[in-house]
C-alpha cells in the first residue's frame, strides 16, 4: 500500500484553512437561497440508469491528481459518461472556484473543504442533495451536518479526520509517564517529560496565525467557551471561560513546556523524532511525516495516538476533511449526483485511503482494513464526535490571523491573558463575522 501524504504548506492549507480573498467574495454574493427552490431541488429524483454525458469536475490538488485513475471504473460501470478532472492548487481553489460561481461559469461538480464549504454553500451556487441519494445517518455526523442549512443538505461528504494527541510512546513508558486525559495530566507528564530531557515536551502550533487560532479554538472548546455565537452574528471571544483558557494556553510557553519560537508545522516531525518534542496535536498525516524522517515503521515502533486531553468541559479538537456538491447551473446534474453516489460507497471511500491517503466520511468504512487495525487511526475515530470546525463564517481567516498574532503577545509576556482578549474581541468586532 502506498500513501500520497500532504507535504506541503498549500497542503496543509487545503486540509485546515480558508484563503482570504475568499471573504470579501463571499460576503459580496450573498445568500439568496428560497425555500422552494431547496425543496424542488431535493425532491429531484436520480435514478439507476447509467451516467451519461460529460461531467465537469474541479478538486483541489493534489487531491485532484490522484482521481482520473481512481474513477476508472466508475467510467468503465458507465461507458457512456465522460469525466473532465480539473485539479487546481490547493492555495488557489476556493479563490477560482468563488470567481466561477460570481461569473456563472461554474463545473457540474465541486469539491469543497471543511472549513470554507459553509461559506461556498452560503453563495447559494449548489443545489440541495436529492433526497434518497444517500443514506445521512451513514457519515460522521460532523461531515454530514456541515452541508446542512435550515435543515436542507448541500453536500456530500468524501473525506472526514480529527486531530489528536501523538505521543513519543517510548519515553512514555520510559520514564513511568501516563498519556494524559485531562489538562492537569497534560501539564504533569509534561513537566515529567521535561525533568527526563526533553526540552520542549508540547509541540503547539506556532505559525501565530490563523492556524494557531484554529489550535486556540479546540482549546476554547475543552474550556466550555467558544469564538463565536451560535447564530453567527457575534464574536464571543471576550468572555470569562475563555480568560480561563487563554491562562492555562498562556502558561504552556511560560512554564517553558511549549516554545514560541517553534517548531512550525513540518519541522514537528524532525523534533519528534530527536525527542525535542514529544506530544504533537496534530491530524493523520503525521505518522506518515515522522516515518519520512525516522524511516518506514518508526511511527508504529515509538508513537501513540489519543483523543486530545480533556479541560473543564471535556473533549473538543479539529475536524477536516472534505465534500462534494453539485452546482444550481450545472450543465449535466444527473450523472453529477451519480458521481457522488458511488463515491459514497464505503468500500469506494476505503480505497479512496488505500490509494490517497485521505479517511472515509462514512463510518462503516472505519471498520474494513487497512484502518481497522492501525492503532493509531482507533484515536482519530473515537475523536471525530467531539470533533468541530473553526467558525464557519467567511471572515474566519482574517479574525482568525489577528487572534493569532495576540495570542503571541501573550506567550512570549508582551501581554496578558486579560489585554489580549479584549484586543482580540475589539478588532474582531470591527471586521464582523460576515453573517447577518
């Protein structure tokens, strides 16, 4: 089995982030969806006769460049159908794909990643998921539900992972150290850890950006706060359980068990290995990264993998993944939603992993192999139900950006916990959350 694993910065962007030209686009398409075209559009009904015609699709690579010679027999079960495979840099998708649909050229089927698809579904470009097309209730209910407005499905889930907490398992055991459930614990066996050599035991996400914000935002979520209302309108991020948050994030770096200086994103698996670091939150790919530095097998010989530590309000971490949608003004619906049916299938989305990488958004594909029984993929499943987008609004990247540029201030003393979150909420307020 061979697995094409991100290993780059746009990669990464493609798996956790949203671009922010993608903002002032978005809030300026609107949302014009009616109820009555949601029902007519849901109530389409799709048969079982083969796909036919040419179907034009965009993804996100390198996504994209694995999928021709994976549809291949899709094409050969449906020898009248055509499929146009336009992969796009992963960094440049969701700014290509909002001009198409601000210009009306759009694709029969896009791709769209879990944190900007609320947004693209927000434009109001996709058509509703006919009913009985797929079975809701069999994809995590995270991937599913982020297709869902006012009770109407836009998508189809592909792909779907949490992040987790990898552990140098070997210098676990060697020094008497549980892996750690809660905050306290975290804290502990760090400064265990710490005692025993390794000089910076917490690998945290230092980009101080809007990938820090999305690390702060989990954290937020294990404290019993949040950034954002549930309606969307307002930034929360000023509130008492987020101070109680941003103190115990604060005293990671202070404390000296995390540094502010780093690693950064793919320099935690080189740290990882020397035993600079040890314990990562981080998605499925990084054992795959600390096998390209320690050599094939080193992950399973020295790594563990558990749902993050819990805080005051219990367990919360990052979802990703990915999803399908059909556009209002394709030209060629019909074999667009078979696409996506047979690419619902479990045993489809299973060798989706086998030859890409990337985990199945149906659950029922958790239980074949190769996945079921790596030890180190049980920990992303049993986290996925506590997993959680950033908030999904189209203004995230850039709220998000200033959020981590505070949320340095305060690891490196230049502020406190109290200073930063009211900056943070003031200039938050001032750009909005592009939701009215």
């Amino acid at each position: 089995m061979v697995l094409t694993l991100p290993t780059s910065r746009p990669a990464r962007r493609a798996l956790l982030g949203a671009v922010p030209l993608l903002a002032g686009a978005l809030i300026l398409t609107g949302c014009g969806r009616t109820s009555e075209a949601s029902d007519a559009a849901a109530s389409a009904t799709v048969d079982d006769a083969p796909a036919t015609g040419t179907v034009d699709i965009w993804v996100g690579a390198p996504d994209g460049d694995a999928l021709e010679d994976f549809l291949q027999p899709f094409v050969e079960e449906n020898p009248d159908v055509t499929l146009n495979i336009r992969s796009i840099p992963s960094d440049e998708y969701d700014t290509t794909l909002t001009a198409a649909i601000a210009s009306g050229n759009v694709p029969d089927v896009a791709m769209m990643y879990s944190q900007t698809e609320p947004s693209m579904i927000a434009t109001d470009a996709f058509a509703a998921v006919p009913d009985g097309l797929v079975d809701p209730d069999a994809f995590f209910e995270t991937a599913w539900d982020l297709g869902v407005v006012d009770g109407v499905s836009y998508a189809v889930p592909w792909y779907s992972y949490a992040n987790v907490l990898y552990y140098r398992a070997d210098l676990f055991e060697q020094n008497g150290i549980e892996p750690p459930t809660t905050w306290d614990a975290f804290v502990s066996a760090s400064a265990q850890l710490k005692d025993a050599g390794v000089e910076y035991p917490i690998a945290t996400d230092v980009d101080w950006n809007n990938y820090t914000a999305q690390a702060f935002n989990d954290f937020a979520g294990q404290g019993g706060g949040s950034l954002i209302s549930d309606d969307l309108t307002e930034w929360t991020i000023d509130t008492p359980e987020n101070l109680e948050t941003l103190e115990f994030y604060a005293s990671l770096f202070t404390d000296d068990l995390a540094s502010a200086d780093g690693p950064v994103f793919l320099d935690r698996a080189p740290n990882m290995v020397a035993g600079t670091n040890a314990m990562s939150i981080n998605g499925p790919w990084f054992p795959g990264f600390l096998d390209q530095v320690g050599g094939d097998g080193w992950a399973a010989e020295h790594i563990g993998a558990i749902v993050p530590p819990a805080g005051p309000s219990g367990v919360a971490t990052s979802f990703g993944g990915g999803s399908f949608g059909v556009l209002r003004d394709a030209d060629n619906a019909d074999s667009g939603w078979k696409l996506l049916r047979y690419l619902s299938e479990p045993e489809v989305q299973v060798d989706w992993y086998t030859t890409f990488g990337n985990l199945p958004a149906v659950s029922a594909g958790w239980d074949e192999e190769p996945i079921a029984s790596d030890p180190l993929l049980a920990a992303v499943k049993e986290a996925l139900p506590d997993s959680s987008t950033v908030p999904p609004v189209p203004t995230f990247t850039q709220v998000g950006d200033m959020i981590g540029q505070q949320l340095e201030t305060v690891a490196r003393g230049q502020a406190t916990p109290v200073e930063a979150l009211a900056t943070m909420q003031a200039q938050a307020d001032a750009i909005g959350t592009g939701v009215e």
